[in-house]
C-alpha cells in the first residue's frame, strides 16, 4: 500500500507539472473566419497581438523569428514578435497553400492550376522563379501538404490521403472515414511508418498503416462541440495539439472549444477556449513552447517539429 500511495502521488504530481506547463504555452494561431493571425502568451498576456492577413492556409515557423504564412496568391512572412510584414510573394494567383521546404526553398500548392489538371505543386526560390512544377492529374481537391523523410510528399485531398514523388507518381494512399466530402486537412508520417491525419468534418485524428488500413481514430469530447478538426502539431512528448474549426466567416467564437490537447492514448489533457470577442474559428496553430524561433522547422521522423539544421 505504501508503494500504491507513492506512485499515486506522483502521477498527481506529473499531472499537475503537467497543467502548469500547458497553462505557459506560448501559441501562434490562424484564423480563417475573419482571417487573422495572432500571438498568444498565456503567462505574459500583455505581449499578445492580433493582425489581419490575407486568405490563405498553413502555418510555419521559418526562422529568423518569422512566420510564414499561405495566402491566395503565394505566401507572407511576418514577425514573431508583432506580426509585421517583411517579406512576401504574390504572383502566383489561385495558391491553395504554402509550404517552406528543408531545402530553403517554398512549396505552392494548387489545383487545376498552371494549366495543369489535378493537384499542381510549384516549388520556388525566393525570388518566385519557379524550379519545378510536380503534377497529380485525377484529384478533385487538395489542401495541405508536408514533406517526408524520403522527400515525398504527404497529400489531403478531401477522401484521400496519398504520398507522392517529386515525378508525380503515388507511392501510397489511404481513404478517409467519415462523411462523403471530409475535406481532410493535415497529414504527418511517424516513425513507425503510420500516418496521422486530421480529417476535416470527420471531426478526429486517423492514424493510418503502411498499407493504407484504417487503424485508429481520435474522436471528442462532446462538450468540445468537434465539427472540423484542422492543423495540428505533434509536441515533443507526443501529444497533439489540434484546431477545431467551427465555420467560415464572422460570428463563430463562442462555437466550441477550438484548440485542443490530446495524449497519445487520445485524452484531451487540455484545452483553449478562444475569447469570441476575438477569433471567430481557428484553424492554423503553432505551439511555440520548447521551439527556436530563429531556426526553419519542419516534422522530423517522428512527426516532430524540429530545426532543420544547415549542412
């Protein structure tokens, strides 16, 4: 019994390190609602900031204490500290979303674009000259896109879920479970060669097998009112933080509970209740505890963000 009592303390304890920790976290979040991007510092409120920006998706720390962020017509990259402009690429008219790669270089993506048919990736250089066009012809859809450890990239494009090569062939696919058009969002491979995805209006994480089978799901709280589970980031002790998204446009910030903590068995261990007077549905968020701000960062092998380091 003794024993008992002291193991139960210090799982209490752990718990309670824990919500303190969570209580510190230092987020930056996209609202596409009202489409603003904003910096929240739950210990320091007094150094949060709110900015209009324009439509977009996706969301990336690329160093030098910037962000960058997808817009209609390429992408911004804007200061940590205040979320001024300084940098930004706008000649790429119908950017569904954008994506800074390991290599310095930034992923547009696009559909139907480029008279291209089908999912049309641009890479570019800084300047917005265009080094390769990759083309997935048949796909009605597409929104995020991540790279993988081999240099392929992970693809949502609405029922499907699919890596493809740099020669535009597919190499693996899954189908995602739930209502007919889910608009799957974000997916990220894990070390041990599953898939995790956040599914749009299906509403959870799925967590898919190298052969494409369905293998687990992340669902709920009710009370947390799920209706589009949006980006996500894998933290460092394996916990996934993700958006819940609650509807386009104005109106929407006292709609459920939208960013949320999960553990990798999948209970909520802590939660953000957006303040409606500001945020209207989020659907972009960098957590920025533990992270150097000065350094790209991209998902390592295990889902991860990291620093890319330079060779």
């Amino acid at each position: 019994m003794p024993t008992l009592r002291i193991l139960f303390s210090i799982a209490f304890c752990l718990l309670l390190a824990s919500a303190a920790n969570s209580q510190r976290h230092r987020l930056l979040l996209r609202d596409e609602g009202i489409s603003k991007l904003s910096y929240i510092d739950l210990a320091n409120p007094d150094k949060n900031w709110y900015v209009d920006v324009p439509a977009g998706r996706d969301i990336q720390l690329v160093g030098k204490g910037k962000v960058l962020i997808g817009t209609g017509t390429g992408y911004e990259e804007r200061l940590i500290t205040t979320g001024e402009k300084v940098a930004e690429i706008t000649s790429f008219n119908g950017t569904v979303s954008a994506r800074r790669l390991k290599n310095g270089n930034t992923l547009l993506v696009g559909l139907n674009w480029q008279e291209k048919k089908g999912i049309v990736l641009l890479e570019i250089d800084a300047a917005g000259k265009i080094l390769q066009t990759i083309n997935y012809p048949g796909y009605p859809y597409v929104r995020l896109v991540r790279e993988t450890a081999k240099g392929n990239f992970l693809i949502t494009s609405d029922t499907a879920v699919f890596e493809g090569n740099a020669k535009g062939e597919i190499v693996w696919r899954a189908r995602i479970a739930g209502p007919e058009h889910p608009h799957s969002w974000q997916a990220v491979r894990l070390s041990n060669g599953n898939t995790i995805v956040s599914s749009g209006f299906a509403a959870n994480f799925q967590v898919f097998d190298k052969t494409g089978k369905l293998i687990d799901s992340t669902n709920g709280p009710a009370s947390a009112h799920p209706y589009f589970f949006g980006g996500f980031q894998i933290l460092k002790n394996g916990d996934r933080v993700v958006t819940n998204w609650q509807g386009h446009g104005a109106g929407h910030g006292g709609s459920g509970v939208q960013v949320l903590e999960y553990s990798p068995k999948g209970n909520v261990v802590w939660s953000w209740q957006q303040d409606p007077a500001k945020y209207s549905s989020i659907q972009g968020v960098i957590v920025l505890d533990g992270l150097d701000t000065e350094k790209l960062h991209v998902e390592d092998n295990n889902g991860i963000l990291s620093p890319v380091s330079k060779k």
